[in-house]
C-alpha cells in the first residue's frame, strides 16, 4: 500500500479511503449477519447497496464525516470505521466500528477506536464524541469503556435497548502514542 493513502497510521492497523473497488469487501462485511446482529441495521444482499454507501460515503466525506476502512499493515481489510451523524442529532458525531468475524478479539477495534477518538477530540476539536451501543453488544461496550467512555443514558430504539456512551477530552484513556500532541 501507497502509504500516501493511509490516512491514519499505527503499527497494528492503518485506515484508508473507501474507493469503488472496496464494494465487494463493503458487500462481504455488512452481508454478514453475525456483524450486523447488534448494529440496528438489516444486512445487505447486494453490490448495489455496497456501492450505494460508497457514494454517500464520499459526499459526506467533503463535510467532514466519513468512514475508513481498517487494515493489516500486510494490506488486509478487516473492518469499517469513522464516524457518522443522526438526523435528530446533526452537531453530533457518532463514531462507528466493526470486523470481519475471524479479526475479533485481536484488539482491533480497541485500537481503531483510540485512532479515531484522538483524531475527533485533538485533531477535530470536537467536545466530545458519541457512540450508541445495542444493550447485549458487551465487546463493543467492553471497548469503548477501555477508552474511557462515560455512559450517558440508555434508550430504546427500534424495540432494543442502547446505551448512549459520551467521551470527552478529559475522559479519554489514550494510549500513550495518541496523547494530545
Ligand atoms: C464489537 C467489535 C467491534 C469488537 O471488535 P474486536 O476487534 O473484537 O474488539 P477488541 O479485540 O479490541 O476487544 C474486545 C474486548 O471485548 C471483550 N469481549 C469479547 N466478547 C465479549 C463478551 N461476550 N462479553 C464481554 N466482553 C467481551 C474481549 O475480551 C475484549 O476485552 P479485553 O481486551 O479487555 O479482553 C466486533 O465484535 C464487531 O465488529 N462486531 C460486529 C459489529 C459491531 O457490533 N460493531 C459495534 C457497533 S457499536
């Protein structure tokens, strides 16, 4: 991999822009019911649904919010991540992660989730950043606590319950690599 295009670097993973050919990869992940079980979302069928957010993805990329994909260093893509808005909460930014089944429990998603946070609070200047996780989803809480997640409130959202998680500057349990410069 062009290391031009890693836009964020880290000896364990880099993430990069999504490009047109990463349909089938995108297809592959979110295709993948076990990934999608504690997302809120249906899992997808087609490589038009795949090119469909790839699109999205860059539109809301020159606004600001966008998602990556996560690689090995050895140029495997193994994950999504970046961040998202919700229409009731457009200041907001949502941050967003998830892995192809055979990554997990590697410590992926810990480490891509530090990358992210230090990137919206230090780089972005965000107050604070938000996560929204499905009540049974215990890995994905396990994580962002690690990072220093406070949770908020809970709330119920499609017949589920979520947790609203909030990490703000002082909260963040950063590595000591992504310490505010
Ligand atoms: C949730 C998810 C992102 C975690 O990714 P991951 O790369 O496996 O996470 P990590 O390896 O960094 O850490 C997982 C942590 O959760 C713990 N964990 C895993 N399964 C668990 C469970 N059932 N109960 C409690 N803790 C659990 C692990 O022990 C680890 O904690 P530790 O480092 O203290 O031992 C991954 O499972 C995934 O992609 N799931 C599908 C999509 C999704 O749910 N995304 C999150 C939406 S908010």
């Amino acid at each position: 991999m062009n290391s031009a295009q890693q836009v964020f670097s880290h000896p364990l993973v880099y993430l990069r822009k999504i490009n047109s050919e990463d349909a089938i990869f995108l297809l592959t992940l979110n295709g993948n019911p076990e990934v999608m079980k504690y997302t809120g979302e249906v899992p997808w069928r087609t490589l038009r649904e795949a090119e469909n957010f790839i699109e999205q993805n860059h539109k809301l990329s020159l606004q600001g919010i966008e998602r990556w994909l996560v690689c090995t260093p050895d140029d495997v893509p193994i994950g999504l991540a970046g961040f998202r808005i919700f229409d009731d909460l457009p200041e907001q930014w949502d941050i967003s992660f998830r892995f192809l089944p055979q990554f997990w429990n590697q410590g992926y998603a810990f480490i891509t989730v530090q990358i992210l946070t230090h990137h919206a609070l230090y780089k972005c200047r965000q107050k604070k950043l938000r996560a929204q996780v499905h009540e049974e989803n215990l890995a994905s809480a396990r994580v962002l606590e690690k990072c220093g997640y406070q949770l908020d409130h809970r709330f119920l959202w499609g017949g589920k319950s979520w947790r609203c998680y909030y990490v703000k500057p002082e909260d963040f349990q950063a590595l000591p690599e992504l310490q505010a410069d």
